[in-house]
C-alpha cells in the first residue's frame, strides 16, 4: 500500500489496525559513467515497496535528495545541507506522529544520509522531550540501510566477487536496471586500482575517484541479479523488521 | 530526459548546451475520499515529463511533500513547514547552481507550496547577493502553477461545469486517473453545497470543508480528461516558458 | 486607536470587548527618483489607521522593513531575507495571541512581502498545532495587499490611465503625499517605455528598470489623489474585512 | 534627513560624502497605567531625529518591537525573541552595507534590548570575516542606550529625586509627552514603595510589579520636562557620537 | 560537588534537598604574549569551583569557548557565532530544567560573552513561556562576571595601580598562575600606553591592539595574587548570590 | 601541547611547522551508579592528552556536552540538540580554519556524539563550498570513536569477558578512575542479565535500563585497567591517525 496512492479514508482505516510506514531515502547524485543519478533513490523506493508488500505496511513518499556533499563535483549531483535533511525528516515524522504512525522505519540507499538521519531522530526526540515531556508520543524510529546488510554482501560476493566496491557498486545498480529495464546505460571504465575508502570533501573525493567509482565495477551488473538482491534483501528486512512492522 | 535516470556524463553534455531545468513540486496531502494523497506530486511530475519531452529540457527529482499545513486534520497529509521547504528549495537551487544551471523552472502542482518557493526565491538570490556580491551567478528562477493556466480552466469549464471547485478537483483527479489507470478509486460523496474558498488553520479547514473537497466534484474526473489537461497544459507551458528553458 | 499611543490597561479593556488588530507591513526600498523611499510603510500605516477609525479596531505597530531584494541594487533599499520576515512575523503574532488577540489583520503595501507573509502565517499555524494540537489557540490571519484591491485600479485608470504601472505607481506616490504634503518631490525622468513587469534578481531588475519605475508616472500623483485613494479603498477594507475585524 | 522621507538619488548624493547612518530602536510594551506602550520607540525616535538633524545624518526606519518578555504579563506587550531580533539587525546592517554604509548608530530606548543589539553585531562581524575574510567591509557598529546617559540621569535626579525608578520612568514618559502631547495619560498610581530592580521572566516580573512600574513616578513627567531631556540628551550624543558619525 | 565527578543517584540525593546549580563559561581567546588562550575558562572554572565548595553547590561543565570575534586575528582564538551560544545556553538550561533544577548561576569569565548570556536566558524564557504558558517551570536565570566585582576592581588597584587595564589583565592572569603554577609564561612587552578600550571588528581589535592587550601589564602577575583574588572575589559571590543559591 | 595552557605567539610557532589539532569530545551524562556523569568527557580528554603528548599535536578545548537525549531521564544528564551540536562545530572548525589549521581530528567518547558530529563535518564542508567554492581551505576533518577501536575491545575481553556491555562499560570506567583516583564510586549493582543495546526515545531507554547500565558490569573497573587502556588506545590511534596528524 503507498500513500501517495490511497485515499484519506483508506489511510484512516489503516490506522485503525497499523500504526507503522516505511519511508524509502535516496539521493540524487553520480554514480560512475554508468550507474544512473538517482540510483539511491530508486532502490530504496524499491525495496522499500517490496517489504511494503510483503508485510502489508504502508510506504510513504521518497524522500530523493539526500546528503550528498561529497558527489558535487559530478554535473547533475545534489544535495542537502545535514541541517536542512534533518529538518525535514523531523516534519516528516511530526506529520505522521500527528495522525497515529509510532513506528517509522527509514529504508536508506544511500551512506551519505546516514548520520543526518541518525540526528534526526534525536532531534524529533528531544524536541517532543521538551516541548511535551510525558504526554509526547512514544516514537519508535529505525533506520535500515540495505546496502549494509549481510545477504546483500553475500549475494555480492558471490556475483562480483572483489567488484563490488563501495560505491557505484554492482550491487545497486543491477537493482535499478531491475526497476527501469529500459534505461541500462554503458560506458568505458578505466581498469579498477584497489582504493582506499576514505576521503574528506567534494574535492578531495572527485581527485581520488576520478569517474565516481569507489573501487566498483558497475559494469557487471545484470538486471536478472537485481531481482535476486531485491528478493533477498526485502526476506533479510523482513526478518530483522518485521516485529516492528506489526507495532511488536 | 530526466536526471534520475541519466549518468554524470551525460549530464555534463547537456550542460555544454542547454543550463535550464525543471522541477517538479507536488504535495502529500488529501484529495476527498476518492482523489489520491499523492495527487499534487503525480499531477506535477506527469506535466513537467511532458513539457520536458517537448522542449528537451532536464527534468529533477520531483518535491514529494510540500507545504500542507491546511489538510493536516486528514489522516495521511504530510506537511513540511515554510521554512524547511524554503531550506530545502535552497539547497536544491544552490545544487544545480554549482554544476552552471541558470534558469530554474518549477513546475507545481499545490497551491499551498505558492508562497514558500517564491519566498525560497529570494531567500536564494539575497543569500547570494549577501555573500557573493557581483560575483554571484545570473540565476533565474520561475514557478508555474499549472492549475491556475487558463486552458486548464477552460477545460474545466466545458468538462464540469461549476463544479471545478478549489480543492481535490476534477481536472487534477484526471490527470491522477490518466497516469495511474489502475488507481482509480470511487467513494460516495455528499452533494454539492457553494463553499466560501477561504479557511484559518487545518481545525478551521476541516470544519468547513469536512470530506476534505472544496467545492469540488472529483467523480467527475475520467481518464480521458485526464490526457487532454495533459496536452493543454503542456502546450501552454511551452508557448509561456520555452524561451525561458531554451536559456533566451 | 493605535497600539503605541495606549496603555495596557487600555489594551485590557478593549480585549474584554474585541479581540482583533490590524497591523500595517511596509518596506523601505527605492521608489523611482521622485517617490519616497518609505512609500510602501508610509501608505499601509495610513490605510491601516483610517480603517482603525472606521471600525474601531487597534492597530498595532507598523513593520517598516519587507523583502525588499529585488530594489537591493538602488541606495537607501533595504531587505530583510524571507526567514527573517516569516520569524519577526511568527513573534507579532505568537505575542498578540498571548494576550488574547484572536484575528490578525496585515495591511500590507508591498508586493514582495506577500510570499513571506503568507509563509509565515501556516508556520505560526503549523508551530502551534505541532505543540499545542487542540489547545492551540483558533488564530485567524489575514493579508490585505491595499494596492490590489479593486477600488485601486478603478481609481488608479480613471486617474493616470495606462501611466499606472507595477512600482513607484502614481497611486501609492499620491497616499504619501496626502500624508506628507512636505515632502513632495520632483525629479526629471525619462519617457515612459512599455515594460514587461517580470524581473528575476536585485541586478537584473535594475538592469531591466535603471531608474527603478516599472512602468509608471509617478509625477502624475497628486496630495488630492490621495486623500481619494485612501477614503477607496478604506471603504473597500471596511466592507471585505469589517466582518472578520468584528470577530465574525 | 529621514530615509524614509527621502529618494534614492537624495540617498547616492548623501553616500557620496558621508557613510553614516542613525537607526532608532524601540520596543512596544507596557509602561505602567500611564505611560505609552510605544514608548521606547518614541523617545529613540525622537531623540534619534534631534540627533540626526543636528549631526546631518541619515536617519533611518525606527525598530518599533524589540526585546520585551519581560513585560508579556501585561496586555498589548509585544516581544521578538533575541535570535529573531539578531536576525532582523544583521539584515538591516547588512543592506546598509551593500549600499556603502560604514557607521551605524544604534540609538536605544529599551534595556531589554541591549543584549539582543549587542549579540547581532558579532553576529555579524563573525558572519562577515567567515564569508568574506580581509575582503569583508570595514563596519563600525555602535550602540546608544540614551536613557543611561549621565545628562539623563543628572535631568532626571533634579527634576524627580528618587522617583526616576528603572522602567515606566518620567524622564521617558516626559520624552513621548513632548514628542505626542494630544496623548498624555492619567491614571491612579499605588504609592511608590522602594524595589530592587531584579526579576527573572514575565510572570516574575508581574509579580514584583503589579501595575509595570518599577520604582518610578511617571506621574511627575510634563511635556515640558520632555524637551529639556531631548535637548540634554541630544547634546551629549553629539558629543560623544559626532566624530563616529562623521566617519572619523 | 562536581557534576561531572558524581554519579546520577548522587544528583539525585542533592536534588531532592536543592535545585541550585553553577555553570562556569569562559573563552578560548589570545590573552597577549604571557597570558594563557584558556585564562576566561580557568578563572571562572577555579572560581566557580571555589564558590560551590563553599555553599556545598553544585557545579556543572564549564563552557570554554565562548563568543571570542574580536580576537580572531590573534593564532589560537577560537569563538562561537552568539547565535551559537544562545543555543547552547538554551540546551544546557533546559537539560537541567528537565531534573528539577531551578536555579542557575552562570560565573562568566568574559566580558564578550556577556550579551550572549543574557540573550540566551531571554530565549529561554520566551521559548519555554510560548510553548508551556503558566506550566513552564519558574526558571531563575542569573549572571556574575567575576572580574567585574568591586573587590576584584580594588584589589587589582591595589596591586597593580593603573596597569590592571581591560583584556589579558594581571588579575585575571594571576588566578590563572594560581590555577597552573607550572604554565607560568614570560613574553617582552613593549611599554603601557595608554588605550581606549573601544573597538569594532577582528581586524580593528588587532590594529588597536598589536600584542593583544588592552593597556594591562601581565607581567606584574604572581599565583599568589592570584590566591588572594579567588579568596576576595569568592567572598563576595556568597554574598551576593548565596540566597540565590539556596533557592532563596 | 594543550591549547588553553598556550599563548597565542606559541600558537603561530606552531603552526608554522604543523596544521593539525586534536579536539577532544564527550558527554555529561549518566554512567550507572558507579560510572561519573563526566565519563566520555573524561575519557576523551585524558586519551586525546596522551595521543597529542606523543605526537606532538596541539590538543584543544574538550567538548563536555554533547548529544545525549537517551539518558535524560536519569538526573544529571545533559544534552545538546543535535543541530546545536552541530552548529557548536561548525564554529569551532571554522575558527581553527581561519588560523590555518588544516586537520582536526576528533577523539571522541561518546556513541552518541557520532550521527552530530559526522554530519558537521558535511555541514562545513558544503557550507564552505557554497560560499568559497574553489577557493575554500582543504579541510581534512576526522572522528576516532576511542571505545569501538580493535585494541580496546581486545583488553576488554581479557578483563572483562562478556561484562563489558554497550554503556557504562567497565573500561571506560577504568580509564576515568585511572584519571581521577579520588574519586571512585562503589554501588549495589543489580545482576547482569543480558539485553538488547536498542532503544528508542530517553523514557524507552529508561525502561529498558533501569540504572543506566547497558548489559556492563562497572565494578570490575580497576584504575590500573584504566592506565593500560590509556596506553593500548593511544598507540592504536597514533598508528591509525598518525600520518593524518603530521599533515601526511
Ligand atoms: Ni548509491
Ligand atoms: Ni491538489
Ligand atoms: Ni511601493
Ligand atoms: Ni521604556
Ligand atoms: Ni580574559
Ligand atoms: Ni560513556
């Protein structure tokens, strides 16, 4: 069930049974020659409708720009601020908190939000802490980042072996092609260097990554295996969420 | 040609040629109890695809949530507060500035986002003028409302007839109805009664408009309609902004 | 009765009656070389104190500085930034509310302070619904921009005809003549081109208006005018408005 | 000269020899059953005015509402809150700026906004030097609180002994009695018993003094008394600001 | 007793009994050739530490950088926007706030911090009025800037006739030698002229002052002094706020 | 080489040879009932000393506070927002930017400082990338979270096998009575039964850990432990960050 297509009636009964949502969070930003600009975005939306449908819960509005500081010296990156993402994940959930929702599970695409999203939910906390003290919703806020999680890099290592790389990974962009079949996109790629995944700002990334990959190669990616990652990932959720899914 | 689902690369050659781009901005928010919470965002991002097929303009990531305070006593309205979505517009502005994108085109689907993109306007351009003085870049930003268009109000005149109404309309449930065929959704409505369009805050909304239409009569809308606000609307952005997206 | 020229124990006396304020919203910014550079506060106080009269209502202090960027290029100017101008209006309100003003009622002279205004209205509203939800306090609050009110443009036609413009109007110069007869200037300008009334940033709305009038005359302004200006549209406030200051 | 009373050529013409400007601060609040809510704003308009006309400095748009919880027990009180108030001096300072303004006068009538004033010009100098570094403009900021002046106090023990007190004073209400004499006030007054002039918030400060007084008579203050205070207080400014205002 | 040298049931035990608590703020700023960047943080640590010990209360973290601009042009200063520190001071308030305590006394060991200090306890004030009205906790807020206490002033005479001056003084240098006997410094320092101890900006502080003092001989500080002024000035903070203290 | 014991001539010695600094950061917050408040604080300042003793590196002002919104519901605890944290960095970084500091590196004490502190370093970063663009300073700014490093949790599993836990840890315990010898803590414990390290908001956490412990037994603390973790820490991060500090 999503959202943006229900009904406020179909909603309110939701809520008579569910008080839980999925949010899916992306980014908007290179990844490598061929990996697509909003590929954050569209595997969170897509596994996020996965587990939707698998658990019967709700899966709200994706939120496509992220903190991507460190992508902006690729044309067609943005980014938010930290302190702008925190404040809108903060209406975001005050808007849901106002109708019922208690649980909200962010599924994430993208490692760049992390901390903004973390801090998040600090601030939604401490913020409702000293606005209402005891009368302030019980909030239950989670975070999943589903590149991190253990099928993902099982699944990875099995089909790329040390390809997969930290960004632009094979990994997700098989899940994009899985979701747009159409837009499969190919470009010649330098041979990978083993790289250190470490950097510190925009520049510093660009002049370590020169093509925006981090030790990938997307080129591998096939659409067949973004199924596969999607199915695994949405079962690995699932398990580890679905307590909390159902308000437990 | 849409920047999700482009590379960097190909970013960077659109940019040689052309610095315009579109954004879409819709709302999270009731529509009555058969027009879908997702209405305002679908009805953007359908429109803004459209004029940028036609004028071979980029088009961004769609605004998903907007600034909704007045519905937020319907379960499933979202609403960011004016001054995170002028926070947000910045960020995105100042993104796309980075990369040499100069004339910014959103187009909207929410009458409620009116007053905080154009406040995020000048928010940008005196940010700018404050810390970069002369040296700050030509930006030109521009909204469209496609609901206020005048062929759209033609059209709803032929169509409905009075009963357009200001809220979860007929010609928005259309074009909803056209891009997500498979959503329609139908609920009993009380009859029509004349409504005074204006309202306080979200209590003062609902208790005047209690189903959540303002003088609308959504069971109106059919698909078909739905395709032919498309086409009207789209040439009439394009006739009003295509110098503007073409850079003159 | 004007708030400045009160006590509190005035103020307490007229809230156990009433519980409506108007408050006038200027601008300090060029006005062409012959108008002055206080026109926008310097008509709205006047409008705003002759419809106190006629109705009997307060009005409160008159906020002299708006967003004012688009003028930024011509000396003497000033801005605030749209956040600034939604937070000092967040705290003229959340004060007022205090004391148990209920309806709030901008008379506003400047077009570039209507998207802040209207911002800052649903921040106010969605401020007070996120902390207080029920018990907020059932505030009504409402813009007036006098200048675009009918009775302007009737008048403005019959008077100046097609001399009227977008700023530095021959209108609004004529109020601040009724209202300062002593500080009626003159100053050579050029004839008076066509004008296409849409601008962008500070630079390029002075490259495109070099001496600041967007289309007008104001050396047609007379001190009679606008006696006849403000005893218009007063009469048009007082029948729009007069309701909604009276509580109902 | 009144920058709101002036041109924008008038306002070049001034730049070109003097870069000094004089801003009036008030604050809208309570004043004991006697004395005037503008108060503050009045007498730093007033004194401003003198001041300016003495020295030939532009002066510009008074600050009618500052820093005033402190007061919000009693009706009519209005208050920014120190970070909104910052926020509208660091925009005002930094318009002037833009325009070539170098020294600006803060000329006070309120305690209360003494930080507040005080804050902002760090706030902006540190602004400044972090966007701009050595390029940054060479500003001086100053601030006047006129009723600490020693001719003020000197007036004040002549003219009321020990009845001066530290807020609703005669000395002030004698300024707003010259500056509006149709607007003087009466009002029974409990004796005057001696205070210690601390408090902490609103409700605090009621209670310590019920009727807004704190220690004063303002029952002592004539108009004629005003003049006197404006004449003195004028002078002293001159002597101590004069060099500041002429750019030395 | 040290808050951070206690326990949580510890707090608890005092809290029942008092709810008074000592805050230390100081600043991280040059304090000329031979004076310690962290004196304003330790002067006030060992004096707030000196005060608690003697009216058994509690003493919470010190701040130790604080809102230090005006020295930024001297290596090692380091300083918070006051819109920063305002935030800050608002956190800590309402952290304690939220246990019980009502009573705090911040010991400041820098004049610049002075504005921020007292905008903050505004903010609070005004924030926590907004959002509880009368529920808001009766909050006591005070301020004692240690070297600006008339048994500071005349022991300094007394030891350093006119060469205590106003920034890197041998009183605050003394309690600091006190403090750290073995981070005594020695620098060459051109002879005392007389200064006025007005400045602007960074840059003009610099200017005005080379070296970083304002008219005061470091130099002639001994931690035996120092003693002696943490025994006189402790002295009087009990006099002065010991009532406050005990919640008086 | 300690900031606050420097002057500012020792400061530009300095960073005439090296642009690097160590800032250490910790929390005041609940540590069972025998772990102090001051903890992180503690902990980060003693192992940031000895990492800067032994490699040269200035060592700057400990951040006392920071973000622990989850132990505010027991007494004594205290919490910065996340986005004042955040700001509160912004403004330290900046300012040791301006000085020519180039590296700074965070030691770190707390889990709960990490989310803050990572998304200021994004924060800065893009900050200064708007306002400078090319020409901002390359930053490098790192965060070395002390208790997660492979040798800590090696010594903890010797002395501790499975008591460690997740907060109130018995070698964060150690470190802080190996600091301060004078004041170590003894409490009845409850026994260890084994937990879940998840929570939600500071009442969930209170629920599920009712003295604060994390599944950690801190009694079996032993200030010798504490010395042995000080030194096995502060090689690890001298071998991690080493090269980072000398500018490598
Ligand atoms: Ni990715
Ligand atoms: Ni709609
Ligand atoms: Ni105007
Ligand atoms: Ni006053
Ligand atoms: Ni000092
Ligand atoms: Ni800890």
């Amino acid at each position: 069930m999503r959202l943006h297509l229900s009904t406020w009636p179909e909603v309110e009964t939701y809520l008579a049974d569910r008080q839980s949502i999925i949010l899916p969070i992306g980014s908007t930003e290179q990844h490598s020659p061929c990996g697509l600009i909003g590929t954050d975005a569209i595997t969170a939306e897509t596994i996020a409708g996965e587990v939707g449908t698998r658990t019967g819960t709700l899966v709200g509005p994706t939120i496509p720009v992220g903190m991507a500081h460190h992508h902006m010296a690729f044309p067609g990156s943005m980014t938010l601020r930290p302190s702008t993402l925190i404040a809108l994940i903060r209406d975001y959930v005050v808007s849901l908190s106002s109708h019922g929702f208690r649980s909200v599970l962010f599924i994430n695409g993208h490692g760049g939000n992390i901390p903004s999203v973390q801090s998040a939910f600090y601030e939604v906390y401490e913020t409702l802490r000293v606005q209402q003290g005891d009368a302030a919703p019980a909030l239950r806020l989670a975070l999943c980042n589903w590149f991190t999680l253990p099928s993902v890099g099982a699944l990875a290592k099995e089909l790329y072996g040390d390809h997969e790389g930290w960004h632009a990974t094979p990994s997700e962009v098989a899940v994009t092609w899985a979701a747009y079949p159409d837009h499969i996109k190919t470009a010649p790629l330098e041979p990978l260097d083993p790289v250190d995944p470490r950097f510190y700002d925009s520049r510093d990334f660009r002049a370590r990554f020169p093509d925006g990959r981090m030790g990938s190669d997307p080129s591998l990616a096939k659409p067949e295996h973004g199924h596969r990652f999607i199915d695994a990932v949405s079962t690995e959720i699932v398990a580890r969420h679905g307590a909390f899914l159902d308000g437990a």
